[in-house]
C-alpha cells in the first residue's frame, strides 16, 4: 500500500507546483498574446507587451498577470520572500489597473495614467530580479549546496542580470533623446519579452522541473 504523504511533503510539491505555474505563464505569455492577435485581430507585432492591453487579447494579458500577482501573494517562505513577493503582485495589480499610453489618440489624463504604469512595470521587474538574484540563490548555512544547486544559482543570475539590463534598456529608450534602436523592429517587446521569458525560466527551475538535487 503507498504511504500517504505527510503534510510537510504536501506542501513542499504544493510550492513547486506554484513556482512552475509562475514560470509557465511567464514563459508563454507574449507567445500566446503574439500568436491569439494575429489569428483573432491582424498580423504583426504590437510595440509593447502592455500595449496589447488595447487589442483583442485584452483579458489574456489582464487575466495572466492578475494570476501571476495571485500566484505571488499566495507564495510563502521567509519573512523578506514574503514582504517581496507581495510587493511584486501588488506592483502587477499596478501594470494591470494603470494601462500602458495608447500609441494614437492618447489623452492627458492617458498620458498620466501611462506614466503610472511605466513606474509599477519597472518596479515589478526590479521586485522580480531581486527575488531571482538574491533570495532564490540563497544558502542553506548548514549544508553544503549541491551541484544541481550551484547550477540552478547559475541559472538564477543569468535570469536576474538579463531582467535589469532589460529594465534599463527600455528605461533608456523612454528617457534618453532620440531612439536607439528603429521602432519598426518593436526594441521594447523583444526587451520586455526577454525579461519575461527570464523571469519565467527562474521560477520555473525554482519549481525543480529541470536541475533538480538528485
């Protein structure tokens, strides 16, 4: 007869449970809001990940980061995992309810509103880079880190300094005179695309479905 798991056990697979649905919703996201647009609405590729706030997938992109800020209120550790994490979905709620500036016809009051979720997108990506850089690569003090676990610091790094140099590219393309790359090639959905998919890839090895401590 199988054991029945205990109740540390329970919740130890319910925490990889949610660190991998963090991590596929922050991998698939601009693949589905990409390919749902282009089948529902026209062909091509919208400016921003934020601008598709004002197309077809809409309730995608709504639903999605309402469900990842979920995803982070809900996630419990330690006492700063928890103060950061509810931070970050309190800054998602933020990019939700203080939609990006329509490229054509924006009003000041949309301007405003735009300048709001400029400040809650940054801040959210900058609470997520400190949770993969800092609190996802800390040590247990008294046990020795496992190889899978020094490979999944690695990855952890790499994720976390992909996410800030994201952060500051497109903060440079919003702030600095004159653009450094043509729009037509959209530099701020593949930056806020790559800091997604890093954000993503982080939880979704945190979840232990790859390099996992044998």
């Amino acid at each position: 007869m199988q054991a029945t798991p205990g109740p540390q056990q329970a919740l130890v697979k319910a925490y990889l449970a949610l660190r991998r649905g963090i991590g596929i919703i922050g991998i698939t996201l601009p693949l589905v809001l990409v390919a749902g647009r282009m089948i529902l609405e026209s062909l091509g590729i919208m400016d921003s990940i934020s601008a598709y706030y004002y197309s077809v997938m809409r309730d995608v992109f709504v639903g999605s980061l309402c469900a990842i800020a979920v995803f982070l209120f809900a996630y419990r550790y330690e006492l700063q995992d928890d103060i950061v994490s509810s931070l970050a979905g309190i800054f998602a709620i933020g990019v939700v309810f203080f939609p990006t500036t329509p490229d054509v016809g924006a009003t000041p009051q949309q301007v405003m509103i735009g300048q709001f979720h400029l400040f809650f997108a940054t801040a959210f990506f900058l609470a997520l880079a400190f949770i993969v850089i800092v609190l996802f690569r800390k040590k247990n003090p008294n046990e020795q880190p496992t190889p899978q676990k020094r490979q999944r610091n690695i990855v952890y790094l790499c994720s976390g300094i992909a996410l800030v140099a994201c952060i500051l590219l497109i903060l440079a393309i919003h702030f600095l005179p004159g653009n450094l790359w043509p729009q037509s090639l959209h530099p701020v959905f593949w930056l806020e695309t790559l800091a997604i998919m890093a954000f993503g890839i982080a939880w979704f090895v945190k979840g232990e479905t790859i390099l996992q401590d044998k």
